[in-house]
C-alpha cells in the first residue's frame, strides 16, 4: 500500500482521496481551503497544513487543482519538498504545454511524473469509477496503476509525456460539437412537430447515436438520468465545457490544427456562460440554441 500526499481536496479531489483511503492506503491531504480539510478529515484523510507537511514519508503525490498555473505552482515547491524516486500524479485538466512543464520539473528532482486527467465528473470521483487518461512513461504508469485502480475503473496510457491531456481534450472537443448537434437537431424538430420522444427512438438506434443523446439526451423525458430531467443541475458545469474547448483551442492553435466545429463550440459555450448559465450543466445550451 502507498503513502500518498493529496493536494486538492475540492469537488473532485475530495471524494477521490476518500477512496484511496478505503483502498487501505494512507493519505495525508493539503487544500489552501481550511473548510475542506476539516471536512475530509470524516473520510479518514489525515489534514496537514502545508504541502511539507502532507509529503513528508510520502511515496507518491497526486494533485487535482484548478488549472495549469496552479498546477505549476504546487510542483515547484513538490519538486524541493519530496525525496528522489517519488511518484508524482497530476489528474488536474489543464493545458498541454503547462502538463509537459510539470514532467520537467519532476525530472529535475529525479521523480517518476504522469499527467492523469480524468472524466467522470464528481459522481465518478464519488463512486470511484472514473476514467484515466494517463501520459508519461511506461515505468511511471505502472507504478501509477494501483493507486489509480482505487480511483477510477478505466485506465488507459495514452503515450508520453502530456498524452493525457491530449486525449482528455479532444475527447471533450467531440462532446462539445456532438452535444450541440444533439441540441440543434431537438430543437428543430420541436419546430418541426416532431415529439422528443420519436426522435430519441430514431437517433439513439440509428447513425445519429452518441452519448450525447443516448445517455445524456438534453430534453426531459426520453433519459430519465440526464440532468434535463433535473433542471440541469450539473451534471458537467457549462463553465467546465468551456474551459476544456478553450484548452483544446489553445492546443489546436499551437499545433496548427484546424478545428473549426471545436472554435465554433467554444464561441456557443463561452456566449452561454456570459449570459450567467456557467454554473448549470451543458445541456442547457439547448435553451440558448432555441433562440
Ligand atoms: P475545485 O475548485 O472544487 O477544487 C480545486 C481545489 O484546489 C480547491 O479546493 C482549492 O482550494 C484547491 N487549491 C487551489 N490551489 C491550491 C494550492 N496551491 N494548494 C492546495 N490547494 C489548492 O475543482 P474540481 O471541480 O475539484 O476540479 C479540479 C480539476 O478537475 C479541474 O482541473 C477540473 O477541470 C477537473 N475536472 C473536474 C470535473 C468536475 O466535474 N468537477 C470533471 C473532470 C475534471
């Protein structure tokens, strides 16, 4: 069993230091919030009061913060505050460049690093059945793999350094478009007379079908789980749809890809989130895509 340091105990950091501690392994957990470390204390995470503090005997540190600067930030001080050999895990979604810069940091201190972005959202991190999508070495990964196994219930390396990152985002570019797709062909066919229920019965069976609309259909009724059917409360927050299109548009700009569905996602979302619906889920778009 491992001795993990856990930096970030927030909506998802919280509950995934939870289940590494039901998996019997020993977690020390810093967060700049003294509300969340006292609250994870319930959960048999051990609040320390500095990074220090929490790395101190540990073998393997996992963060899962906001963004990339964050990120950056905490592994500078990782990089002087842990011993040679240390596994350092970062399940954050950030940028790929800031993903790359944290392995070179970890290098520097000679410590084995993955990138470990992960969907799922917090009921994943709740129930412990999110997917990693993991970048960095083959030794790192391995090592990685338990500690992950306790978090999550897919697994995939995805290649070198920052390959994480890379597969997080175009996954969610593709969920951005589809769910739009999903919303525009809903909302025409209400126009059209269509009822919500007769297209779900056509699309989800036929080549129309993704997740978007047969898990996650954006109109109350034909998917009684899909937060449609809960006022869209989230869910996937439309402000973390938005941050991930941004991400992979960044990337995209920098690698001289064009992606002109994915910036035209971005522009719909990032309009969304200004009119004030950042903190509903992202099948709300819908509402906006009614006109
Ligand atoms: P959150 O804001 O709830 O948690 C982040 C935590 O990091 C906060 O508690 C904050 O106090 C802490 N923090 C910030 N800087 C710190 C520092 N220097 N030292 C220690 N703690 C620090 O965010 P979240 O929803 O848990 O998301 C975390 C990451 O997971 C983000 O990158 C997000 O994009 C990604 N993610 C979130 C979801 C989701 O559904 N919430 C799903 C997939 C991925």
């Amino acid at each position: 069993m491992a001795t993990i340091a856990f930096i970030g105990l927030g909506n998802m950091g919280g509950p995934m230091a939870a289940n590494l501690v039901k998996a019997g392994h020993t977690v020390k957990g810093f967060d700049l919030s003294a509300d969340i470390l006292k609250s994870v204390a319930a959960s048999g995470v051990t609040p320390a009061s500095s990074i220090e503090e929490a790395t101190s005997g540990a073998d393997t540190v996992v963060t899962m913060l906001p963004k990339g600067a964050h990120v950056l930030s905490v592994w500078s001080n990782l990089a002087s505050a842990v011993k040679s050999g240390t596994l350092l895990i970062d399940c954050s979604t950030i940028d790929v460049g800031s993903a790359r810069k944290a392995h070179e940091l970890a290098a520097g201190a000679n410590c084995l690093s993955l990138d470990a972005p992960v969907s799922g959202g917090t009921g994943g991190a709740a129930a412990g059945t999110l997917t990693f999508m993991a970048g960095g070495s083959d030794g790192a990964f391995d090592r990685a793999r338990p500690v992950l196994e306790a978090m999550g219930k897919k697994i995939v390396h995805c290649g070198g350094n920052g390959a994480g990152q890379a597969a997080k985002i175009c996954n969610n570019m593709i969920l951005g478009i589809s769910m739009i797709g999903v919303c525009e062909a809903f909302a025409l066919g209400e126009k059209l007379g269509l009822s919500h229920q007769a297209l779900f019965d056509v699309a989800s069976t036929s080549s129309g079908q993704c997740w978007s609309i047969n898990t996650y259909c954006p109109v109350p009724g034909p998917v009684p789980t899909s937060p449609a059917n809960n006022d869209y409360k989230p869910g996937f927050a439309a402000a973390l749809m938005l941050k991930d299109l941004k991400l992979a548009q960044e990337a995209a700009l920098a690698a001289g890809a064009a992606t002109p569905l994915g910036a035209e996602a971005a522009q719909l979302f990032d309009l969304f989130d200004k009119q004030g619906h950042g903190g509903r889920d992202f099948s709300a778009i819908i509402e906006m895509l009614r006109g």
